[in-house]
C-alpha cells in the first residue's frame, strides 16, 4: 500500500472523528450552561484551552464569550480544528485518494460537508447550536457504518479504524479532563444534585450513560472516571480504543502478541500495557488531571512514531535529519561565538 494513500486515510478518518468529537464538547457545555450567555463566558474558555488552539483564539477573537467560542471551533475556516474545517480536510483526503474509496462513503462524505457549510450559512445555527451537533455525529456514525459495511477490512480498512480510535482516546480523555476546568468551578459542589446533573451531562457527551447507568447504576465520579479511561468494552472508552487501536497496528505490520516491528508498535505496546495493570484508585491518587496529561503526551509520541513509520519516506526523513544536523550545529557554532 502506498505511503500517501495510507496517510490520506488515516487522516480522513482522524478529521471525521475530530468534527464528532468537538461537537460532543460544545454539545454538553451548551447543555451545562443552560444556553446562558455572556454571564458565562468564563464557562466557555476552557474549551478552547482544551483543544489547544487557546493562542490562536485570543489573537483574533479575544474575549471567551459563547458567541466567539461557538464560532471558532464550529465555523472559522482558519482554524484547523474547527468542525468545518475538519469536514473540508477530510474530504480533500478522501478526494485524493477517491479511487480507493466506495462509491457510498464518498458520497455519504459530500452530504456531510455541505451540511456543515450550508448550516454555516445560517445565523441562527449558533443561537441553538444542539441540532446541527447532533447532526455532525450522526453524519459520523453514517460514515463509520459505510466503511465497515462497505470495505474490504484490509490495510486501508486498518488505517482507517487506526486513525479513528487515536483520535477518539485523545478527545475522550479531553472530556473526562473537561470535568476539572468547567464542571466543578466550587468544591461546594461535590456530592450535590447538581454534581450528578454534571457528571450526567459529561456521560452522555461520550453517548456513555445508557450503559454506564447499566452497569454501575448510581452516578459515583471515581466510576465514571474508570468508565471511560479503563473500561474494555465501551467503545469510547480509552482502553478499550488503544486495543482495538494496537490490534489495527498488528493487522498492518503482522507482528504478533508479544512482538513489535517498529517504533510506532513498542510505543503503542507500552501504552497499552500500563493501562492494562492501571487501577482507578492508581488515577485518583495520582491526580485525573495529571494523569490524562501525561497520557495524552504519550499518545502524541504514539502518533509520532506512525507518522514516521508509515507515512514519512525515507528521502524526506535524510532531509529533516540534514535539516536538524544543520540547526544544531548553527546553535553550537552561535555559543561558541557567543563564549
């Protein structure tokens, strides 16, 4: 399989769930906030520091307010993270690579993008924004459905559900981490009615409370926290993504259990075994916040490592390891000049 088809599905799959993923985030911070305004912006912020486009934002939108925060990461076109955004790259890879794809995924991948841009079009769209979120993920899981009933679950198959399930770890550990910088602003809070509202709310962001009211029943944050971190089979559960995640990996390079054949493999392997022996008592005590921090980088270096492996030729690797010999010999050559 060639590296630039690899990358172009990879990544179509990476945006698609990206797209789902920050409508599941406004969707729940619109719902918590009760669609108040302005009096809440402060509520807003944090989703913005949570998707890490915190600097961009404040350079050309300043203030946190709903309205600014609604826009940047539904329909500014100039953020690469934005929902519209996301549906215009994945469908550039999905174009490139169009002869590898069904005629129904791309198809399904043309009615998602004019939605998002036709919905952009409409003022009142960010007035009520839980409409257009809910129909962002379902056009996701439309998307999802079409390729595994459609496919052949070869590589490209892999790649896509590789890129699919990184994508969905990192954001569903974002929305655990959401619950530290927006749902719990007063330590007063802890145990009321109004933190089982919240930790509700949070659940059903992940599409979660169904099944975890079946298998935990009463609302506990400690369980809700194990939930979607260490569970093994809720689908947007941490864990439960980086297996089947490591099993796509296994499936393209053909190692197996115990194995690994390059540095995108021994990484994800680390990763998952710590989760494997990782308790929920382990995450508290350390700290949630902490420890989905530290997770998240570990995940980054994960994809890292595949990008390099998989996606990087080796012409284009001499010339950044040229490009990094050179950097780093200016710098020496600059401090000896210096001293």
């Amino acid at each position: 399989m060639l590296s630039r088809v690899a990358n172009s599905v990879y990544w179509l799959s990476r945006y698609i769930e990206r797209a789902e993923n920050v409508a599941r985030f406004i969707d729940v911070n619109y719902n918590l906030t009760l669609g108040e305004t302005d009096s809440l912006g402060n509520q807003w912020a944090p989703l913005v520091y949570t998707t890490g486009d915190q600097e961009p934002f404040e350079k050309r939108y300043g203030a946190p307010t709903r309205e600014n925060v609604l826009k940047f990461l539904s329909f500014d076109e100039d953020n690469p993270n934005s929902i519209i955004s996301c549906a215009a790259f994945a469908r550039e890879n999905a174009r490139t690579i169009r002869e590898s794809l069904p005629s129904v995924v791309w198809e399904q991948l043309n009615k998602f993008f004019f939605m998002v841009r036709t919905a952009a079009k409409v003022s009142s769209t960010l007035d009520q924004p839980q409409e257009f979120c809910e129909r962002v993920r379902l056009a996701s899981h439309l998307l999802v459905g079409a390729t595994d009933a459609t496919m052949s679950h070869g590589e490209a198959w892999h790649f896509l559900r590789l890129g699919r399930l990184l994508e969905r770890a990192d954001k569903t550990s974002r929305i655990v981490d959401v619950q530290y910088y927006i749902l719990l602003p007063d330590a007063h809070d802890v145990g009321s009615a109004l933190d089982v509202v919240r930790w509700s709310a949070l659940l059903k962001s992940a599409s979660a409370l169904e099944m975890y009211r079946r298998q935990h029943g009463k609302i506990v944050p400690e369980r809700v926290a194990d939930f979607l971190v260490l569970d093994r089979h809720f689908p947007r559960a941490i864990h439960f993504c980086l297996m089947k995640a490591q099993e796509s990996l296994r499936n393209i390079t053909g190692s197996t259990s115990g194995t690994f054949c390059n540095l995108a493999e021994q990484r994800m392997g680390q990763l998952c075994s710590a989760m494997d022996y990782t308790s929920v008592r382990d995450i508290v005590q350390h700290g949630l916040h902490q420890y989905i921090d530290d997770f998240q980088n570990r995940l980054n270096l994960v994809g890292a490592a595949i990008s390099d492996d998989f996606f990087t030729t080796h012409q284009q690797r001499q010339a950044r390891n040229a490009e990094a010999s050179g950097q780093s010999q200016a710098q020496t050559q600059t401090q000896t000049q210096s001293s």
